[in-house]
C-alpha cells in the first residue's frame, strides 16, 4: 500500500488526478479503524494533513462561513460553537479528546457512513460541501445531494473535500443522540434540528437511521404548516412532528439496535429536540446570546 503525502493543495489534486484509487484522509480516525481490523486494504493512503490551506476558515462576503476540510473538531467546538451550535453539539459526541483533537468534518463527509455525527446538522442547516478536482476545478453541493448510499458519497474519483460552507445559526439548533454507553461510542441514531425564524422554517437531519443521512422532508414541511411562532408549542404539533420525523427513518436491525428502536428514538429525539429549540427562541435567550 502506498502512502501520499502532499505538501500543497495543488500536489494533492494532481495525485488524486494521477492516482483516483487512493484514499484520502483527513485525521484519518475512521481508515486507522479500517486498516488495523483488516476490514479495508485500499491501494493507497493520500494523507491530507499537512495542507495548510485546508487548516483555516473565513467569513465570506455573503456571510456565510467557509471552514476548511482539515479544520478539527476541537477547533470547531473552540473557535466556531457560538456561530455554528448545532455542529458544534455533535462534534462534543465525537469519540474522545483525541479523536476530536484529529478528526474533522471533511473526513467525515468524505467517509460517508450513515452514522457520522457531523451529517444531520449539516442537512439540518443547509450546508454546502466544496469539492475540487485538477482537471475540472471547483464543484458546490449541497449536503442533502452529496450522501448517495452507505459510505457512498457525490464525489467523483478525481475530486477531493475543500471545505464545507455553512450559514451563521439565525436561531436555536440542537443536536442528539443515542448510544449504548454515554460517551465514545458510535451512534444508535441520532437527529439533528435548526430554528430559522426569519423564514418561518426548521431544518432537521437524521442519522444511523437510514442508508444515508437524510432529512425529514415531511416533517419539516408540517412544521412550515402548522407551526405558530408567535405562541406556545402545540402538543398536538409536536406529537405529528416526532411521528413524521419517525417515519423518514429506513432503519435496519443490526448490533447496535433494532429498527424499532431507532424509529422509536428519532421520535422522541425529534420531540425533544424542537421543545429545547422552541423554549430557547420563545425566551429570547438565543437573541441575548448571538447578540
């Protein structure tokens, strides 16, 4: 097996271009995993960490937030928790210290698995993967396209994760999930939610429930329906909105839990999570803070 290590962006592009069988990695947590259980023995390593120009985030001009593909979760809990709350949530549940001091959201997304935490606040908030390739350059795609299967993403061969573009929250997020222990553990499921109430709108994300991450269109567009915003949340509302929630899920029985479980979970996380969202908006205290 060949190991790549490029030092620039532009030597990484032209290896992929070279050599599209290798895998990149990216804090590599999840390939070291594969690799020492003998689960996967790709053709080559393309090792991603040394590249600067993946290491840093911006402010864009249109306000959105541009964070590199080899930005850690450590740094995105420190330097981005109070723009991005519901990413920063999950990426708390990562693992341990030291994985969260290497692992990132690109390699994450570049993974694809189903139970990656990053994935439903991504979908949630209507993030955009920036992709690139030597031979055709940059490609945006939004986070609801980008999941195709299990651990099979939008990506071509030749192209390679830039970074991911996400808005500031306009409200409250929450993000939750279930384990069989408390910490260090890959989820059962899990579910992701974001308030957007300049638009009247909730985003939600799924994961570990389904083939790939994915939204629960249905329920969301309940929420747009029969949501009130100027007044208490309705019992009833909430009820429909776990049961919707619920229903988006394709989950299957494996060592982890049954499908029952997991559509039984993302209904009552569902709930919870719009009742933790809906009590901070309706107390301003999401005002106070991002003030």
């Amino acid at each position: 097996m060949d190991f790549l290590r490029p030092a620039t962006w532009a030597e990484a592009l032209a290896a992929k271009a070279d050599r599209p069988e290798v895998v990149p990695i990216q804090g590599g947590t999840d390939m070291m995993v594969e690799l020492n259980f003998d689960v996967r023995r790709p053709p080559g390593l393309l090792d991603l960490n040394r590249i600067t120009e993946l290491a840093g985030w911006s402010s864009e001009p249109d306000g959105r937030l541009r964070v590199g593909a080899g930005v850690s979760y450590a740094r995105l809990i420190a330097e981005l928790g109070d723009r991005l709350p519901g990413l920063a949530q999950a990426s708390r549940t990562v693992g341990s210290p030291q994985i969260r001091n290497r692992g990132t959201v690109g390699g994450n997304l570049g993974a694809a698995s189903p139970a990656g935490d990053s994935h439903p606040p991504l979908l949630a908030t209507g993030a955009v993967v920036e992709v690139e390739s030597a031979g055709r350059g940059v490609r945006m795609i939004p986070a609801a396209d980008f999941y195709l299967g299990v651990k099979r993403s939008a990506l071509e061969p030749d192209e390679l994760i830039r970074a991911f573009w996400m808005s500031p929250a306009s409200g409250p997020q929450y993000f939750s999930k279930v384990g069989t222990r408390n910490a260090m553990v890959i989820a059962v499921c899990s579910f992701a939610i974001a308030l957007h109430p300049g638009e009247r709108r909730v985003g939600t994300g799924i994961g570990s429930a389904a083939p790939t991450p994915r939204r629960a269109v249905a329920a969301e567009e309940f929420l747009a329906a029969e949501l009130d915003w100027e007044s208490r949340l309705d019992p009833e509302v909430l009820r429909r909105f776990g049961e919707l929630a619920s229903e988006a899920a394709s989950p299957i029985d494996d060592v982890r839990g049954t499908a029952g479980y997991r559509r039984h979970a993302i209904a009552v996380m569902a709930r919870r999570t719009l009742t933790w969202a809906w009590n901070e908006f309706r107390s301003g205290h999401f005002e106070r803070r991002a003030g």
